[in-house]
C-alpha cells in the first residue's frame, strides 16, 4: 500500500471525456496515468485473437493475468499500446473492441486478474486512473474522486466526431444506440458496475469545454475544500 502517494480517479460512462481530461491533468499534474479500460480492452482483442470462449470464465482470466500490455510513451500525447508485443492501438480504439471490452468486463475472475496489474500503476508523484470503478473498487482510499458524465447524445456526437475525423463514417443514431447498450451492461452488471463513488464529485461536462473541465478537475486536487 503506497498510502503516501496521492490519487485521482476519474471514473464514467463512455464518451464523457474520462481519457481526454485525465491525459491533459496527468500531464499537467506531472502524475502517472493509469487507462484501465485500454486493459479491459487489450483482454477482449487477446480473447478474439486467441479465439476463446467467451463463456469460460477461466479461460478469460487466464488470458486477463497472461495477456502482456505494455503503454509506450515516445513523447506524442497518446501513447501505444502492446498487446504481447503487438502494436494494437488502433484495434484497441474500435467500437468492436470498446464492446468486447464491456462484455469481458462482466466476468468476475477477469476483474480480479486486473486488479493487481493497476494497482501496480501507483508510483509516486501520483497517479490519475480513468475507468469506471477507480474510485470505488481499485483505489477507494484516492484522495480525489471525480465522476464525469455528459448527456448520451452529447457523448454520441463527441464519437461522432472523433470518427469522422479519422475518415469512418457511421451514424449519430448507431452510435447513441451503443453508447446506450454500453451504459446499460456497465451500470448493471454484479462485479463492480460502473456508478459513482459515494466521496465522488459529480462533473457534468455536456455543453463544457474540456480545457474547463481540466480546470475544475486540476482545482480540486491543487485547491481541495473550494
Ligand atoms: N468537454 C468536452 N467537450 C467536447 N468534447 C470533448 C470533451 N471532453 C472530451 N471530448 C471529446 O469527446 C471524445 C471522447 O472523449 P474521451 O476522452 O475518449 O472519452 P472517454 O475516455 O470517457 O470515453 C474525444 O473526441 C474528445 O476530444
Ligand atoms: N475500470 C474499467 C474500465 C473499463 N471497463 C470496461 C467497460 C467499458 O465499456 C470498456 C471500455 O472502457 P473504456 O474506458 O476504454 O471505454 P470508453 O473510452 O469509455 O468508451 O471496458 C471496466 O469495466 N472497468
């Protein structure tokens, strides 16, 4: 336990700006940042490279504590992902894998195969960890708890957006349809469903520019109790 070492979580649903505002915080901060759903969502792209079944909890967990996942930083803002040795950045962005992701995500023994792994993430300065159950399952003892959200069809636009600029196309409506989907398995799911930490600040980001958001976010760690 690194009782010393101080944390921020930043946990919420899909497209509410979670990776945006704690990259640019981490950053800003001079902290480690921890993306747990990139390692929920390199166990579902190893699940489908390996052609596991995804109803054998065991099978899935072995892969969750074998599955090599490495983020190199070569100074860009977004840092690589290896999955056993593989760049897979790219795949690990897709919606197939967000979706494989949420659906690994459900199964118990694969939670548990993870939790170590981010804990390991906690190294002084600090460390920002953006997920959906940061503040309530993996480090409940952070000092600062943020909860992010946005409407749906605000999220559904952001995607939108963040697709289009990468020259796919797919429709607002299909993407509000699985943000929805997404919501729903994550919130009601047995094992650490995605809901808001009781110590939790609540930031609603729909309509707010994300260099706001920063600043709010950066306040409460730098300026606690304003
Ligand atoms: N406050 C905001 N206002 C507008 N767009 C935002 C805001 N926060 C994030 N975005 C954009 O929304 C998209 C999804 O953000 P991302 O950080 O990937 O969300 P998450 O990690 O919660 O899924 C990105 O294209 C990002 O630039
Ligand atoms: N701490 C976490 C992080 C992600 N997950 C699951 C649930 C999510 O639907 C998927 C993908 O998470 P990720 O944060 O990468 O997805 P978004 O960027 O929010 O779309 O993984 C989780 O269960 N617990």
């Amino acid at each position: 336990m690194r009782a010393d070492v101080p944390i921020l979580t930043i946990d919420g649903p899909s497209g509410s700006g979670k990776g945006t505002i704690s990259r640019i915080v981490a950053q800003r901060l001079g902290w480690h940042y921890l993306d747990s759903g990139a390692l929920y969502r390199a166990v579902g792209v190893a699940a489908g490279w390996a052609n596991a079944d995804l109803s054998d909890p065991a099978a899935l967990a072995r892969l969750a504590r074998d599955t090599v996942i490495e983020f190199r930083t070569d100074g860009s803002a977004e840092p690589r992902v290896l999955v056993d040795g593989t760049d897979a950045t790219d795949e690990l962005r897709t919606e197939t894998a967000g979706a494989a992701a949420s659906a690994i995500a459900a199964v118990p023994e694969v939670r548990a195969a993870l939790f170590q792994k981010q804990r390991d993430f906690l190294r002084p300065p600090g460390l920002v960890a953006d997920g959906r159950d940061m503040g309530t399952v993996v480090f409940p003892e952070a000092a600062h708890k943020v909860f992010l959200s946005a409407s749906a069809e605000e999220r559904a636009r952001r995607r939108h957006k963040q697709l289009s600029d990468k020259g796919l196309e797919v429709t607002i409506d299909v993407l509000l349809r699985e943000i929805q989907a997404r919501d729903a398995r994550d919130a009601q799911r047995v094992v650490a469903p995605l809901k808001a930490a009781p110590d939790a600040v609540l930031v609603d980001s729909t309509g707010i520019p994300v260099e706001a958001v920063v600043e709010r976010v950066l306040a409460m760690v730098t300026s606690p109790g304003r």
